[in-house]
C-alpha cells in the first residue's frame, strides 16, 4: 500500500514537474494540453454520471397509484385540464392569448410581425413550449395541442461570450431547457438565444456568443448563430445541427 502511495505521488510531481517545464518552453502547446485534459476530464465525468442515473432508474421501483380514502369511499384526484395559449414577442412586448381565442385575434396576429412565436402548454406543475415558425400552423388545431416529449438530449449547455480578447464570460443555460426538449421543435438558434436569455438570464446579449454543448452520448461541440437545432430524433441521436440558410 504504502508502495502505491509513494508511486502516485511521484507521478503526481513528475507531471507537475513536466508540465511546469512545458509551460516555460511553449506557453501555446501548455494550453492545448490543458485545455484537452480538461474536456476529457469532463467528458469522463459525464459518462460516469450518466451511467449512475440510468442504473438509478432501471432501480427505480414501479410507482403503485392509491386513491386517498375517506369515510370508506374512493377519492380520486380531479385531473387538470391541460392549458394552451399562443404566446407571440415583438419589441420586447408580449401578446398572449388562449388558443380558443386565436379567430377573434386573427387580424391582430397576422398584422403583427413577431420576433419569435410559441405555443405554451401548463399542466398541473408542467410547462412546455412549442415553438411556432409560420402563422399557418395556427390553423390546425389538432397539430398545434399535440406536445410529444423527446429525452434530454444535452447534458450541458454554456452561453460563451467575448468581452474582450483575453476574457470569456461563460453561463450554464441547460436549467431550463427541459421545458423545450419537444419533437421537431427549432432552439438555440439566434432568434431563440436571444430570447430564451432575455427571459431566463440576465446576461447581456452580444453578436459574438458560441455555445458550447455536451449532449448525452458525450459529444462536445461547439454551436455560432448561424446554426440551429433541430430537435428530430434520427438513429441514436435526438436532435440534427443545421446552418441556416
């Protein structure tokens, strides 16, 4: 034991030695390094975490469903209708209204060039948001409540930005996410970025920001705003990286 001790604490020094020397020699070929080690460090942490939830899951035992009682008779709990309303931003004002409502709005609407459009679903505690390209696609009521859950297809997302050359700001932004993680839903493209920061951080926004992402087969990339997301499950993967045109 004590053998092994001593050898780990000799590598210890002789990496800090080597990397202290490298450091000295070539400052530029020091951070290449470093900044490998530190992704593969991440990318480590993320599979062994990754592995730890879904065997926590598969552990999970199966919820039984009870209805309270009371005075000897079954009480079960009302269920709560689910809620839509079309949510449209224009010039940082809001203009909100259920979809049942959507024809005495119409004029309004389809005279309103918003910057970005949704469709928000609340459900008991659950909200989720819908995103929506083209006005048309208020005229299929049935299209429009249908909400099909995809699985949390990034473990981390960071909003990077310049504020000079020698500093970058970064801020997670994955918290809320969840929220969108909807089939063929469009995010992270700049429209989106720039609104979903608006709403959720106060950062302030810059034309130069990139988004580092880990998604959760643990790739690592990079995204600019000139591409965009395209949550549409292919193969192993939830989601497709475009450019946009």
């Amino acid at each position: 034991m004590y053998q092994v001790v001593v050898f780990c604490g000799y590598l210890t020094f002789g990496s800090m030695l080597g990397m202290s020397i490298l450091f000295c020699c070539d400052k530029e070929k020091f951070f290449n390094i470093s900044e490998r080690v530190s992704w593969e460090s991440v990318k480590c942490y993320h599979k062994v975490n990754n592995k730890i939830k879904r065997v926590l899951e598969d552990l999970k035992p199966i919820e039984i469903k009870t209805h309270k009682i009371t005075k000897g008779n079954n009480i079960s709990k009302k269920k709560s209708k689910k809620i839509y309303k079309f949510i449209g931003y224009h010039n940082n004002n809001t203009f909100m209204c259920n979809i049942n409502k959507l024809r005495d709005n119409q004029y309004f609407i389809d005279n309103t060039n918003f910057d970005i459009m949704f469709i928000k679903q609340s459900h008991n505690d659950e909200i989720l948001w819908k995103r929506i390209l083209n006005k048309s696609e208020l005229e299929n009521m049935e299209e429009l409540t249908k909400f099909e859950k995809i699985d949390k297809p990034f473990l981390q997302i960071e909003y990077c930005q310049e504020k000079d050359e020698s500093l970058q700001v970064k801020t997670e932004i994955h918290t809320n996410m969840k929220n969108f993680y909807i089939k063929n839903n469009k995010i992270l493209d700049k429209t989106f970025v720039e609104w979903y920061i608006r709403e959720y951080f106060s950062c302030i926004h810059c034309e130069n920001y990139e988004l580092q992402i880990i998604d959760t087969n643990i790739n690592i990339f990079k995204m600019t705003n000139k591409e965009f997301c395209l949550l549409k499950p292919i193969d192993d993967h939830e989601y497709i990286i475009k450019h946009e045109n």
